[in-house]
C-alpha cells in the first residue's frame, strides 16, 4: 500500500512521547507533520485525515490511563480510516491499561490500528528510573519494529484486531503534584504559563491552579532557568513508592 502523508499526532509534556513518534515517522519518510495536542493553541476542529495517511499517534501512560486532556483534544479529530500505530511512553514502571484504551480511543475516531507499542522513557518525574531511554537497545528494536511495519504495508495490510489490556480499564488514582517556582528567580518570560497543557498557571502571578494542574511538568521543562520544581519531599515520597516498581530495567511492547 502506497502511503500519502505520514503524520505525528501525540500529547507529550516532557518530549518523551514526540521524540519516540518522531524517531519512528524518520524510519518511514523525512518528510513528516506533527499535531501537537500538548499544545492549547493547535485546532484539530473539522480535521480529517485520508484513508492513504499514516498516522503515528502516540501518549504517555498516567496512572496506567491515556490523559483526558488528550481524550478531550483527539475527540475532535476524524480519522476517516487512516491507518494508525498507537505507542504509549511508559517511565519503567507499566502501561497497565494506556494501550488498550488508545486502541479503543483511535477505533472510535474512525482509525485502522495497523499496529501498536508500549516503549520505555526516563520516568518524567523521577529521572534516575529509565534515565537514558530510549537508549541503543530500545532505537534498535524500534527500528525493527518500523520495518514489520514496512512489510505489512508491502503486503496486504493486516489490522490489529486487539491490544492486551483490562475493560473496563483501572480507576484512575492520581496524586496531585502542582510544581511551585522561585519567585524571586523568575525572569517573567512566562513560558511556563504560555505552555502549560491545561491553563492552571495564571500568566501574571505565575502561581499554579492545582485543581487545573495535571502533573504533566511541562511547567518545570520548559523554564529556561530551572526555577519550578516540585516539592522534595513529594518527590522522595513518590520515589519510595515507586523503587521497587521502577529499578528493574522494563522490556518494550509491541504488537503486529
């Protein structure tokens, strides 16, 4: 099958996500278009993909679930029977329920799953679990994973019929984790609130509407000048937490 367009669709605070859509859209055409539903400002109203597009289309897990805000962005967009890998980031812990519900997610807008991964990124919050992936290995394997997907398009396209998973997927139980700043250290560039996914940082004060706030950290990516962050103690708390579940090196997933 000959592919038209080949598009990055993904929701990516921290670039974990965009960077892997991005490596895995190069292995198939240089010549590429990202959509990027981080962003407040990118309008997906009345856009319609064509049945020759290629679409990778891609999120990182939160609390084993694929994000709302993405859901309420991605809603918006018809697939029109393009055909569509899903890939969810993981910080080397576990997807759990994120991939199967991005395959639920993309059937309902009208996409053809020709495949679908769960790949291994630095944790977004505590950076020493999975630091340095996707490493060798893991650009490797995605690029063996690339080339299944090649001979399928060669061949006749063979759609994923099913993801492993649970329906319905796990409750979502998020720990709030509103970043602070230094306010004496601000430079008001107001990045932090230009970009914040979901409109929780006012564009004056610079201070955090926690009910807003998803947790995302792309407040804490972006500031030139490194003066959010979030609290130590939380993070100390969440990094006990997650030792056990996040130091053994995770193996990536993929389905063809």
């Amino acid at each position: 099958m000959d592919i038209d367009k080949v598009y990055n669709i993904f929701f990516s605070p921290t670039d974990s996500t965009k960077f892997v859509l991005q490596f895995l859209s190069e292995q198939i055409s240089p010549k590429y278009t990202n959509i990027n539903l981080t962003s407040r400002s990118t309008k997906t109203d009345d856009f319609i993909l064509n049945k020759s597009d290629l679409v990778f289309l891609g999120v990182p897990s939160y609390a084993g679930r694929v994000p709302t805000t993405f859901k309420e962005r991605f809603s918006k967009i018809n697939g029109n029977n393009a055909l569509a890998v899903i890939v969810v980031t993981f910080g080397n812990r576990a997807q759990e329920d994120t991939l199967i519900e991005l395959f639920d997610l993309a059937k309902a807008q009208g996409f053809r799953i020709l495949a679908g991964s769960a790949i291994v990124t630095e944790h977004s919050i505590i950076h020493d679990f999975g630091k340095g992936r996707p490493d060798k290995k893991d650009k490797s394997e995605l690029i063996t994973f690339v080339q299944k997907i090649k001979n399928k398009l060669q061949d006749d396209v063979l759609l994923v019929d099913e993801i492993p998973g649970n329906r319905p997927y796990k409750e979502v139980k998020a720990v709030p984790m509103a970043p602070d700043f230094v306010k004496e250290n601000c430079v008001a560039c107001s990045r932090c609130a230009s970009e914040c996914p979901t409109g929780a940082i006012d564009d004056k004060t610079y201070k955090c509407n926690s009910e807003k706030c998803i947790s995302c950290l792309r407040c804490v990516k972006v500031c030139p000048i490194n003066c959010r962050f979030v609290d130590n103690r939380v993070l100390e708390k969440l990094r006990v937490h997650l030792t056990p579940l996040c130091s053994e090196r995770k193996n990536n997933q993929f389905y063809l």
